[in-house]
C-alpha cells in the first residue's frame, strides 16, 4: 500500500465517506484492508469504521486479518476492540477460521491475543480438532504449546487423535476421487452439504473445482505424534447414540436415544487406515508410559 492511497483513503474519509459503505460482495473497506495486510490504511479506517461489522457469510475484519496471517492487522484491530472471539452463523470462531485455512501466524497470534482455544462450531469443532482434520501439523503444534484442550470430542464423538488417525484413508478416498472425478461427479452441481464428514472439509462437488479442491496433506504421523506426546488420552473411544422412535398414549410419535454404542479407538482406527507410522507412534507412547508406571511401582 502506497503512501498515496493511504492519504486518499484518509481524505475521503474527511470529507464524509462511509467508511461502512460495501463493495458487491457485502464488505467494507476496513474488511478489504485486512485480507490485504494493508497495515496505514488499516490504522486510519479503525478510528471510524465498525470494528465488527460481518460480510454475507458471517466474517468480520479480524477474521480476514487471521486467514491472510498478519500480525500487525490482528493487533490493532484487538487493540482498538473488535471481538477475538466473534463467530460465523456456523459457529466458527476467528481461531477456527484461521486454523481451517492453515493460517499458522494467525493462529499463534489470535492464541497470544487471549482468544478462546475450546469453542466448538456447529459440528462440535474446536480449533484443534480442525487443524487435525486438515492434518495440518504446524497449527496442531501452536494450539497444543497454548494449551488447547486434546480431549474434546466433536458431535460425531470424536477427538482430534480421532480424527487424524483415519487421515490415511481419507486421502486414499481422494486419490480414487481425482482419478474418477467424471463417474463420481456428473456436471451438473451439487452442493457439499450434501455430503458428511470428511467429504465436507475437502470438496466443492464441481469437475471444475475438483483438481484445486482434493488435496490433504500427507504429515498425518506426524499430528498423531505431536497429540500422543503431549497428552491426547488414546483410550478415548467414537461412541455413536443410537436412535429409534417411541409412540405414547397420545399417539405422538417423537425420537429418544435407546443407547450409545462404542465403535472404535485412535489405535484402532490407524489400524484401519493401515498406517503403520501412526501405530508405531502409538505404540511408543504406549510403552512408554507402562515403563514409567513401572518405576514408579517399583519406588513404592
């Protein structure tokens, strides 16, 4: 950003501009400024705009200042009081958001602003649980030095050593996915809500999408070994409620939970997967602590 443009902007902004006023796609200039790390326009824009003011989809300027990763915006947004907290209509707060798209400055930075580490989305997602999802170790690394809570179970009643411990045969889905992209998806569109899990994250179901969409890492040995090491209980297990419907005396007809089964382990689940680095890291840690609970008996 030029000198020039940030003097225009302050002008503008004298002679009574909106500095709420949006462009087609519902943002403000404040919402522009951030994505685009535009740090002397960003400074001149805070003293008049809505700190919090949300575009269609439900994002705030310190949202867009964490997806693009800049420090600077972050803080003077924060310092000037936008929320660090604020949430999407689906739940995601700015962490989420930032952890979702791999924003690794973003998310060190939101953690040192005090932003909340364990709110959960729509899904039941935390900050943590989306990094794993995404495989995305570096994220993982942050949020666990801040001191995210490892054992929160999402919706599905899985953790995020859950979930990164079937990424193995996620991305062999995806592979079969890319190399059939024309059996599995016709041309014409279809939306990826209608698609669970996994398929969500990863796919905007489109041929033209497709070959920018499927793509996930391959570092998933590496998350469950940054969870297992720092804490992440390996005996959690997915339970899932099982369902069914009820008709009292009235006639009415509504659903109740007649009980919860237990499906799987993380150990289990890379077992699954077959990925035998993710069993191995489990493994190590296993022993590890039997050693440990074995000295210690032994001092007693």
């Amino acid at each position: 950003m030029t000198r020039g443009l940030y003097e225009q902007v302050k002008e503008l902004l004298d002679m009574g501009a909106d500095p709420n006023a949006r462009n087609g796609k519902g943002q403000t200039a404040l919402m522009i400024a951030a994505s685009l790390e535009r740090s002397l326009c960003l400074q001149v824009l805070i003293e008049k705009a809505d700190l919090d003011a949300k575009d269609p989809l439900g994002k705030t300027a310190v949202m867009m200042a964490a997806v693009a990763g800049s420090d600077a915006s972050l803080r003077a947004l924060v310092k000037a009081g936008a929320n660090v907290n604020v949430t999407t209509p689906r739940g995601q707060t700015v962490l989420i958001l930032a952890a979702a798209e791999g924003s690794v400055q973003g998310v060190k930075t939101l953690a040192d602003l005090g932003a909340y580490l364990n709110i959960q989305d729509s899904e039941g997602k935390t900050a943590l649980i989306t990094a794993a999802c995404k495989g995305d170790a570096r994220c993982l690394e942050v949020l666990i030095s801040a001191g995210a809570d490892l054992n929160i179970k999402d919706y599905e009643g899985k953790t995020a050593l859950l979930r990164v411990s079937h990424l193995k045969i996620i991305n062999g889905e995806i592979k079969k996915l890319k190399e059939n992209k024309d059996e599995f998806f016709p041309r014409h569109f279809r939306h990826p809500a209608s698609f669970s899990g996994y398929y969500k994250q990863v796919i905007m179901i489109h041929p033209r999408f497709l070959e920018f969409q499927l793509e996930f890492p391959e570092n998933h040995e590496e998350c469950v070994k940054l969870l297992c090491e720092a804490g992440a209980d390996m005996k959690f297990t997915k339970t899932v409620q099982i369902c069914g419907k009820l008709e009292d005396a009235t006639g009415t007809v509504r659903e109740v939970i007649r009980g919860t089964r237990i499906e799987t382990t993380a150990l289990l689940m890379a077992l699954e997967a077959q990925c035998a680095g993710c069993v191995k890291v489990m493994g190590q840690q296993e022993a590890l602590k039997w050693r440990l609970e074995q000295q210690t008996n032994r001092r007693h």
